[in-house]
C-alpha cells in the first residue's frame, strides 16, 4: 500500500492543527489548541503515539509509520491503523469497557485517535513493578470470550463472518510479522534471532532437533492460518493491556486477523508465564498460578454461557441441530479444540520472546546475570517440554501442573 | 448485488450481435454473425446457457439471471458468472486440459463464453446409458488434486491464498445455498424438502432423531464454512463432469469458494453412490466401486506427489519445518483428514440428493417405482449408517467394505 499523497508524518504542531479541526474531539479536549500538551509515549515497535491533553480532558492519537518504529530500515506499509480502527469498531460493541472508546480515523493520514488511558499502567510494566491486581486475568477472560463468540459463526449469520474476514484478510503485513517472528525464525537460523545467555544454546539446539516440536509448531502455523473461527486481538500480550486495580483495557488491535480462538488465549497465558518465569519470589509465582487459571476459567465458562443463551433463537449459522447431551458433547469439543491451542500457543509465544526478534522486559528485573539466564532457560525448557509433549499437556490443570513441577521451587500446582 | 443498469437477459438476436462485437470469439466461429446457430441447452437449475456455432467453430455462452432459473420467484444476484469467471483463470493454469478453456467475461451483462464441449456429454447423462469409462473417475481424482493443492498454503505463499479468499468470500449466496440445501435443510422439516416414496420416511425420521448423525452434520457444517484449506469447486456432482471416453472435464464452477479439500472429493464420491444404488446390475455396481476407488487413490497419490516435490525449495508458506518420517507423519495426518471430510461430506451429499430440494436424475433409469423406492432407501441408508459411525468408517476401505454390503447383492468389496 503506497501512502496518499496527502500522508506525512505529524510532529506536534500538524497534530494541534488535525484535532482543532475535529470539533468534537477539540471540545473533549476544551481551550485553545496552542494550548494542548503534545507528549510522546510511543512505546511498542510499530508506530508513533501521542497523548494530547487539554483543560478540559485528553485523547491518544497514533500514527502508522511507512517503518518500523524500531528500524526503520524495515519497510511496512500504513494501513496498520486503519485494521486497528476496524477492530476497535468490531468488538468494542460486544466487551463493554474492556477497551478504548474509538473516536476518530483519518483513511489519509492513517491516524487513529482513541480515548486516553493516562491513569493506567501497561500491565507488563505494572507486573514488574510487582503490582498484584486479581481482578484483571478474569477481566482478560470475559474479553477474549465476548471479543470471539461474537464475531464467530456461533453468534452471527456466515455472510457478517465472511464479510468481516474478508475485511482482515487483508491485514497482510502484520499476519506476516506473526508468522515469521513466532511461528517461522525461532525453529532455524535467521538473523532477526538473538538471546544473550549462551546456557540457553543448548535448549536452542534440542528445540530444533525435535521433530515433534516441530510438527507441533507447523501444525500451529497451519491453524492460525487456517482456522478463521473468529476475529482475534492477534497480538494479547501483557503490553497490550493497560491497567489499574480495577479498570482494565485490551488496546492495540493492529494485529486483528481471523483465526483459532486459542492463539489470543496462548499469547496472554504465555506472557503471564514469562513473567512467572522472571520472578523467582514464591508467593509471587503462586499468584501467577492463580492468574493463568482465573483467566481460562473466566474465558471458558463465559463463552460457554453466551453459547447457552444464544440457542434459542438460533442467531448464528452454527446453531446445533442437536440438543440436549448431545448439544453438550459438541461444545466441550470445541472448547477441547480452543484449550489445546492455547496450550500450544502460549509454548511458541514463550520461545520467540527468549530466542526470537521482540524480547519481553520481563526478565530484566533480575539483577544478575547468571540468574537472568538460569529463569530465561526455565521458561525456554518449559515451553520446549510443553509443546514436545503436547498430548500428554490437555488441560489447564495439566499445564499448571507441569509449570509449578518446572520452576524448581517444589511449589504444588493449584490443581 | 443490483443489476448494472446495462444488464438484459440476452436472446439469440443479442447474443449473436456481442459475439459479432469480439473480434476473437467471432473469428473462432467464422462467418457472418446472421448465419450463427444459437441453441439452448440450459440444464442446470441456476443459468441460461446457449451454444453459439458458426461454419469454424462453436462456443459455449453462459448468463446469470436475476433469479433462479427453475423457480423464477427465487430472487438471486447476478455475481455467479463473476465468481466462475475467476474459479476458471484460477484452475485452468493448475488443471491441464481437465476444465473448459476460458475466453471471454462481460461483467455489466454477467457472460461468461468458454470453450464448446459439444462432443461431450454429461457424466451423469452417460452413466444413466450405462456407459462405462475407466479413466474419468482418475481423472477427476488429478482434477481435484492439482486444483486444491495449488491454490492452498502448501503451494502458495500466504498473502496469496488469503488474497484469493477474500475474493472467493463474496461468492455469499450460492454458499448460502449449498449451507441450507445440503447442510441444514434435510436435517429439519423443510417446505423445500421431498421424496416420493414413503418408504423413505422412517429412515428420514431415524436420521433426524439420531444425534450422532446431527453432532456429525453440525460438525460438517462447521468445517465447510470454517477450514478454507483450498480453492473448491463447491459443486462437483456428476452432472458438472462432461466426457467422452478419451477427455474429461469439469465446468460449472459457479459455487466456488474456499473450504476443505474433502467437500468436493465427498461430492464426487456421493454422487457416485448415488449412481451405484440406481444401477441393480452387479457388473455395474462392482465398476462403480471400481471408480469411486481409482478416484480416491488417484487424488490421495498425486495430492502427495505435489506435496512431496514441493518440499524443495519450499514455495508454499506451509513450507514444512520438519523433514524425514516426521513430515511423512505430518502428511498422512493431513490425508486422514481429507479422507475423514470425504466420507463425511459424501453422506450429507447423498442424503440431500434423496429427501432435499434437488434431486438427480440417476434413479429415473428404474421403472418400477418399487423398485426405486428400494434403491432410494438403499442409498439412503447407506449415507445415514456412515454418517452415525463416522469413528468407524475411516478408510477408502472401509468405506467400500460398508457400501458393498449395504448394497444387499451380498458382492464383496475391492477391498
């Protein structure tokens, strides 16, 4: 997609001028506009963000780059903005106040602007500073639930499906990033791998020898090409969420693609395992036991219940022809079929965050090296020994016993 | 999708004169345009369809109406012709000489033109007079496995399979139609549905109260409109095949749209089922089970050959990352699953084709309405006995095996 001639990227001044021109926006923000604060707070790899703030209130406006933020010898194209829009549109109806209110896209200069978040803290960088807020897996759960159920074939006629696929199939730049940083690089030598501890090498090594770890990642690439179930974040991990004790919001949506319900599911749990991994504190790591299965047990049971009620009428293409028991057996197979992906993605997510391109913070709260390599290898083996064994890893309770048994603290699982 | 304003139902005077205005085509027939012969042939239930010939040669002209053609008060979109048009430039090139040869599309007036398959007939037409060709059954199986395996993830990069779905997406209402007239309707009372005998009945009341067989339907359903492995025909019954002894080809591919590679080999196969059960000579049905074993043997051997010769360099983004007896494994998993869908979408075929809205024509050939009775029932049966032990019917083989002794000639199967 080449850029429209009327693209450029905005410093602060072009950013005034674009909101003065928006009413309501300017109105939300109250004042004169020379009066605005322009902050920079770009903080993921892709594009420039801003929070413009008023008297009256702020707004966080962000901006696609024809690079990556990060390189910008990596050449991508603008329309990342306009998926994060469509995104926003789609599921901000079906989670509440689970994410940020859209409030306005420019299709010429791929500018989204979105309601400010300033109060909250990125969840991964609130997990670091050792924050410990319950509510906010279970309130992941509920989102992941209303987010796919109702875009999936279970809640909508499959002309709406195939019309929003349509849509996102589109989204090819970023559905590539996907699938060459987590499910391609990681399993050869690419030059966008790195980790630094050479104890890890060896894990690298087995990793790439294990042929059925590696049937387990193609046959992950293959369903997240190839099983449009409903319209996913794509990209769930703990930076795409910003939180307080008892607000939380899922942003970030330029990832937003078809696919297996379990790939938004494995990302957040793998994310909250690299965090388990990185904090050797006990109790902390118990209450990371708690969040992974408060957030399946939210997820599972809420999906299950908007399943339920929307029987009767059927208002999807895939109302059951079979009721009763029967009706029964088929949900817990696709529940069965949602908790092995995520099982399988949440093992991909944790290998490419320690040995692919985009590492997690995470694990730099640990001051010394050899410790810093000794829970980087943790979670490396641990991801490893899930997806080589992933039929004997079924349940949530099988992967939480597994992890508990794998931190080599002796802690028990939950159960 | 509205009628341009310059769409018409074109008669022979207007045919004749936009033939006349395409300087190709008209030099293909020869001859003055007044001399050109222009003789109906609409068989299908959706299309008008003329063959245009002149002294040099002859082509095959093709509309959309705005409306079912065998039921004028079913209201539908012009696109179908659209959605062939780009099914055609999509498999010619993979297809050899197995399909029609594409030559011209119109898109204000929804025609298509293709090559003339005058000398053909219809493979249904031709097995109803009892021939018997041994090479169209292989035939269609090199059809079937060139057309899916080239236009899926494992010959193709990702950001094209996805941009041909999107394209193949909007094909909505004759999705719609194969959702409804084969995947829901036959499963509940339907004013759309009939059969005439009502020996038929009880084994219809069976079905509809089996919930294995409706957890088994629900599940097809769900795979059809949820696994875009492949490029399908969507459509591919025996009277969408023309033949001679020596050349087969297959037309029509109005319904085509991204789906499991099994719906159309499950197509095929159904519809010769269908063939077997109106066909009480023993020598016919022993050459049917003949064919329904040479096309799958065909389809699963050249699907692997592609596969196989694909691996290096790998040009497909489902490149694999494991090589030796792992991507042996790899591969035969994926087979088991074409196989599985085959079996599967073959028995909601033949039960569609039996108590749905369109029926075939193979069981005109019995003049004993008895006797058809019993034959119905027989095929009948048949699909509702695979369908409530899918678990069981897992093999070409096994599937032959069931079909042989549920034929009541007590003939064994090929085995």
């Amino acid at each position: 997609m080449e850029p429209t001639p009327a693209y450029r990227t905005l410093d602060a001044t072009a950013i005034r001028a674009l909101i003065a021109s928006l009413p309501t926006i300017a109105a939300r923000l109250g004042g004169a506009s020379a009066q605005w604060q322009v902050r920079e707070v770009s903080d993921g790899n892709l594009n420039n963000v801003f929070l413009v703030g008023g008297p009256s209130g702020e707004v966080c406006f962000k901006q696609s780059l024809p690079h990556v933020r990060v390189d910008p010898s990596w050449k991508m194209p603008l329309d990342r903005t306009f998926f994060e829009a469509e995104w926003l549109r789609a599921i901000q109806p079906l989670t509440g106040g689970l994410t940020t209110e859209f409030l306005h896209y420019d299709p010429d200069l791929y500018v989204l602007i979105v309601e400010s978040l300033s109060g909250h803290t990125v969840l991964r960088t609130a997990l670091m500073q050792g924050a410990h807020w319950p509510g906010v897996a279970p309130r992941i759960g509920m989102f992941v639930a209303h987010a796919t159920f109702g875009t999936s074939l279970l809640a909508r006629p499959f002309e709406d499906v195939f019309t929003a696929r349509r849509l996102f199939a589109a989204n090819l730049a970023l559905t590539r990033i996907t699938l060459d940083l987590v499910l391609d690089d990681p399993y050869r030598d690419h030059p966008r791998n790195h980790w630094h501890d050479p104890a890890l090498t060896p894990i690298v090594l087995d990793i790439r020898s294990s042929a059925a770890t590696l049937l387990a990642v193609e046959n992950l690439r293959r369903r997240f090409l190839s099983q449009p179930q409903a319209l996913l974040h794509g990209d769930l991990h703990t930076g795409s969420i910003m939180s307080t004790a008892d607000d939380t919001r899922v942003i970030d949506g330029e990832f937003a693609v078809y696919g297996p319900i379990g790939f938004d599911c494995g990302m957040f749990v793998g994310n909250l395992v690299l965090h388990y991994f990185a904090t050797p504190d006990r109790a902390a790591r118990q209450a990371t036991l708690h969040d992974i299965a408060a957030f399946w047990h939210r997820f599972h049971d809420e999906f299950l219940a908007l399943w339920i009620s929307h029987d009767t009428p059927p208002p999807g293409t895939l109302h059951p022809l079979a009721y009763g028991p029967a009706a029964d057996v088929a949900r817990q197979r696709f529940m069965d079929e949602i908790m092995a992906d995520t099982i399988g993605f949440a093992g991909v997510e944790i290998i490419r965050r320690i040995i692919g391109y985009a590492h997690t913070a995470d694990f730099d709260t640990i001051a010394a090296s050899h410790q810093r390599a000794t829970c980087r290898a943790g979670a490396l083996g641990f991801a490893y020994y899930v997806l080589e064994h992933l039929d004997q890893v079924r349940t949530m309770a099988d992967f939480l016993r597994h992890l508990a048994e794998h931190d080599g603290t002796g802690l028990p699982g939950p159960g």
